[in-house]
C-alpha cells in the first residue's frame, strides 16, 4: 500500500553511492540515473505510484499536444470543456468522417429504445451516452464524441475545441538545474526495487568494460528481480477505504450503465435498497 507520499530521486543516487553498493562517482551519471528511475517506474506500472492531473488541451486541426509526463489516460478521462461531455475511445477505423450523423431516435432499433432518465436527462439502456437532445447541444457538429491517441497527438472527429483531461502523470520536480528529475514513492519496498534495478543496469555496464566480474553483476541482477517484484506488489495492496470501494463495486446490486459518462464518481458507493417495512440496507 502507498501513502501519496514521496521522496527526491536524488537519495537514489546517494544510495548507490553508499552502502551496500559502493559505485564509484565516476562510473555513475545523475541524469542517466534519473531515466534508469523514470523506466523502473514505468516497468513497475503501478498508477497508485503515480499523480493524477487533470489538463487543458486544444485542439486544432482535429489533434492536439499530449501532457509530457503522461503516463495513461485516466478511465473516462477525456471529456469536452467546458459542456463535460465525456469522449469515448475510437473503435472505429474512420472516426474522422465528419459526415458521418450521429443516430436519432427513428433509426434507434427497437431493443434500443428502452429509456432511463438520470439526472433529468434521457437515454438509452444500449447508447450509454447523453441524450439525442444533448449531444446536439454540445459544442461541436457531426461525427461521434470518440478520440484517438497517435503520435504523440489526441485526435478527435472535431476540428476545433477543447478538451479537458485526466491522466496519470510521473511524478517530477525541479532538479535546480531548469530540468525535472522524477520522484519516487516514500515506500521502503518500493524504493529498494527501484534502487536495486538502476544498480542492476550499472553494474551491467561495468560488466561490459570489464570493471566488474560476472559473479558480481548476477548477484545484483538476481536482487533487481526479487525487490523489483516485491516493488509491484506492494502497489496492489489496498488500503482498507480501497479495499471498501472493490467489495462496493463487485457488490453492487443494480448495475449502473452510466459509469464513463459520470467519471466512475459512483463505482465504489453501495446500493441502498428500499424494503416493504421501509428499512433500508
């Protein structure tokens, strides 16, 4: 389990200066340090590990800058600013054709056309999506509210607008030099995993020029195995509020179709069902 608490990148450095690894200085370059961290983490995977951000994109001729320190998009994450209308992921091959009309209610096929009304809007059981009448409001015209990432762009059907996102991000800070070095979790185990994978990738390259003995660099690759693991696995465990959102979740008794559009806001919330005595559990 991680706390949100973290610790400069520069004590890793400091670590495989000192005991038990003993680099020497000259062997060891701060900024290749910091990417050896940026690809632990990345390898780790755990998005408890990193930050939530939210971010303004325009977009301009149908794409749009990526965050730079996007690590994933965060589920329902991509809505239009400043209606909220969220944006799906494209499934389909020609998402750009604006000629393309979204289905109105005469084309809905039947087993469609079983209405809910939430939050005093209209929609369908099979559509998970705003209503005719709201999508029409929106901000843009044509096409359907999809995106796409590709090349370092979102890409959507609309040629102009503006979209408001929410990403996992690395956690950075300044490293005093007008750069940005990454920070790592304030977690023994975590922390030792990552130190253990950058020595494991210098003593490598001391292996390579022939400055260390084969015996020595498996040792440290052997550790960079066990504590790397043990780095995942603490990000899995879930607090006791964590562990209270899954069982909400897998407990929920009426399924709710809406949970993209209203930004999984009511996932992790447990269902209170009205008795005939009006007790409610």
């Amino acid at each position: 389990m991680l706390t949100g608490k973290y610790i400069s990148s520069a004590s890793v450095v400091e670590k495989l200066f000192g005991i038990p690894y003993g680099f020497p200085p000259q062997y060891v370059n701060e900024s290749d340090v910091y990417e050896l961290i940026y690809t632990a983490m990345s390898l780790i995977g755990d998005p408890s590990a990193m930050l939530n951000k939210v971010a303004l994109i325009q977009i301009s001729n149908y794409r749009g800058d990526l965050p730079c320190d996007l690590f994933s998009i965060d589920k329902g994450g991509v809505r239009m600013y400043p209606s909220g209308i969220v944006f799906d992921l494209n499934t389909d091959i020609y998402f750009q054709d604006t000629s393309y009309n979204s289905v109105i209610d005469e084309q809905l096929p039947d087993e469609n056309e079983m209405q809910f009304t939430l939050d005093s809007v209209t929609t369908y059981i099979k559509k998970f999506d705003q209503s005719i009448e709201t999508l029409k409001a929106g901000e843009a015209t044509g096409g359907d509210y999809v995106y796409n990432v590709d090349n370092n762009y979102i890409v959507t059907p609309i040629q102009s607008c503006t979209l408001e996102m929410s990403y996992i991000a690395f956690p950075t800070e300044s490293d005093g030099k007008g750069g940005f070095r990454p920070m790592v979790p304030d977690n023994e185990r975590y922390i030792k995993g990552v130190v253990a994978y950058c020595a494991e990738n210098i003593a490598l390259y001391l292996f390579n020029k022939d400055l260390l003995s084969e015996k020595k660099y498996q040792i440290l690759s052997k550790e960079s195995c066990w504590y790397m693991g043990s780095a995942q696995n603490v990000g899995r465990i879930p607090s006791l509020d964590g562990a209270e959102v899954i069982k909400n979740g897998r407990q929920s008794l009426i399924p709710d179709p809406f949970h993209h559009r209203n930004g999984f806001r009511n996932l992790g919330k447990p269902n209170l069902i009205k008795t005939h005595n009006g007790r409610r559990r």
